[in-house]
C-alpha cells in the first residue's frame, strides 16, 4: 500500500493574510488541502479564492472556542458569554457542557449553522475538522457524526498524536523543547479517549487518517522535522496539520501564540527542497476528495 500524506492548513478564513499564505502554499504545489472556518472574520475572502479551486480539497474547521458564533447570540443561551463570543477554550466549554444540559442542544445549533453556511456558499466540504480539536469532547464529536451523514462527508480528523512523535524533540532548536514536551505530554494525556472516539467515529461509518502529525510541534515546524516526518509515514492515509499565514494587521490584533510560527510555516510550505523530500521519499500528495474517489 502506498503512503499518502494530506498537508492539511487549519484556520483558512481567520484572516485575509492567511487566506493569502495558504493560496501561495497551494500554488507550490505541496499543500493541497485547507479547512474553512464559517465563523471566520476573512471568510467570504476564502470562499472567493477557493471555491472551485481544482485538486484542493477544501473542509470545514468547526469553532466552539474564542471567536464570535454564526448563530444569533441569543440562540445560544450560555453557550456565549457577555460579549457574545464563545467560549475561551476547550476547558471553557467542556465546563459549560458539564454544567447545563441545555448547552448540549447550542452546540448542535451552531456547528449545523457553520455547515450550512459553508455548504450556502458553494464549497462542497471534503473533511471536518475542529479549532483546538473540540470534538475530543464526545458531545461535539456526536453532532459532527450527525452532519457527517446528513451531508455525506465521510472523513474527520482523528485528533491525537501518533506514538513514536517524541522523536521530533532531537530536531527543535533547543528553546523550543519546553513547549514541545508540554504539547505532547498533553497528547498523551488525551490518549485514554481515543478508544472511545474511534468506536463512534466507526460505527458512523466516517473515515480517519492513519496518523496526524503536527499536533505536539505545533508552533515548532522546521524542515529537520519534515524530513524526519518522511521517513516515518505508514502505508495508507496520513495527515500533517499546519498553519500558514502572512503575519499582518489583522492577524497582529488578534489573541493567538502561532503569529510568528505561520510565516516560518508558510516558507516550509512553498520551499522546492522540502517538496523534494517527499518526491524522494515517493509519497503521493493528495487531499480527501482524492482519496474518496480511489
């Protein structure tokens, strides 16, 4: 079986510089698959560079956390705060799950908007993903089953590191190892769930790659890593989660560590030597709608 990796960039509709850098990536040749986020202040933006854009893939990165919903505020009950935003973070909104039941129905309400509005605006989503993997939480993940069959996407991200990524920490320059260990001790700290997701995920008859890589060096990307990520693939489908983006003005005001790691990204991403890797390494590059119709 041949390897196949889908260098997937998240926040695509966040903002217009990163709109931009995911464009540029594109173009290079070695991103061919995005997620869209409906919420996203540069959304119709996306929509107008992508929409119909031929072998790219274009999904959906559902937001519960930190930006305003698509949904009127007032029918989200206390899914939103006082500003109208949701919640701050994955922690935030499992705590308001745990605490009102009626929360469960405003999450429903929202992630059925944000499809709707994806799916309004002519892109035909080939995959879902969510912002800060939300749908670990299995009450998020459910609804996503849910509009996986009601609109027959059949992929989703399996949102946990695959074992041996510690090997990544002898390429990181020695300042960014802290938070390498604590991003992947937080990986594993998630893997007791896994079991669980991947019974639902299964039994819905939705699809996950082998492997997704990039979630414990998120922020610490370097071509060292790439090239370690090369020899590593299993056969099948693998996945690699980026972020890429032009750091502007619009991406200066809002709250968020990557600013700086996303233009390092997007030069890892439109470099011909880092794409050679992967040529020599014969893996085949493709997004999820490439996959589905093998």
């Amino acid at each position: 079986m041949r390897r196949k990796l889908i260098v997937n960039a998240d926040d695509l509709g966040l903002t217009r510089g990163i709109n931009l850098a995911v464009s540029e990536c594109a173009d290079a040749g070695l991103l061919r698959s995005a997620t869209l986020m409906a919420n996203g202040p540069a959304f119709e933006d996306a929509v107008r560079i992508f929409r119909g854009r031929e072998g790219f893939g274009t999904g959906i990165h559902f937001v519960l956390t930190g930006l305003p919903p698509v949904s009127p505020a007032g029918k989200l009950g206390r899914l939103t705060g006082p500003q109208g935003l949701l919640p701050t973070g994955l922690l935030a909104l499992l705590k308001k799950l745990e605490a009102d039941k009626s929360v469960r129905e405003a999450v429903r309400t929202e992630l059925f908007a944000q499809a709707e509005k994806v799916f309004d605006s002519g892109i035909i989503p080939t995959h879902f993903d969510t912002h800060k993997h939300v749908h670990i939480i299995p009450a998020v993940l459910d609804v996503l089953l849910e509009i996986s069959a009601r609109f027959s996407v059949k992929w989703i991200r399996e949102p946990y590191e695959p074992s041996g990524s510690w090997r990544f920490f002898f390429d990181l320059e020695r300042r960014a190892r802290f938070g390498f260990v604590k991003q992947l001790a937080m990986a594993r700290a998630s893997l007791p769930a896994r079991p669980v997701f991947r019974a639902r995920v299964r039994r819905a008859g939705i699809q996950t790659p082998a492997g997704v890589y990039g979630i414990c060096f998120t922020g610490f990307m370097n071509e060292n890593i790439l090239g370690r990520l090369c020899g590593m693939l299993q056969p099948g489908v693998s996945e690699l989660m980026t972020h890429p983006g032009i750091v502007d003005a619009e991406l200066m005001r809002l709250k968020g560590r990557l600013r700086d790691s996303r233009e390092k990204e997007k030069e890892l991403l439109v470099s011909a030597r880092v794409k050679r890797y992967f040529e020599a390494h014969r893996i085949l590059l493709c997004h999820f709608g490439e996959v589905e119709s093998e």
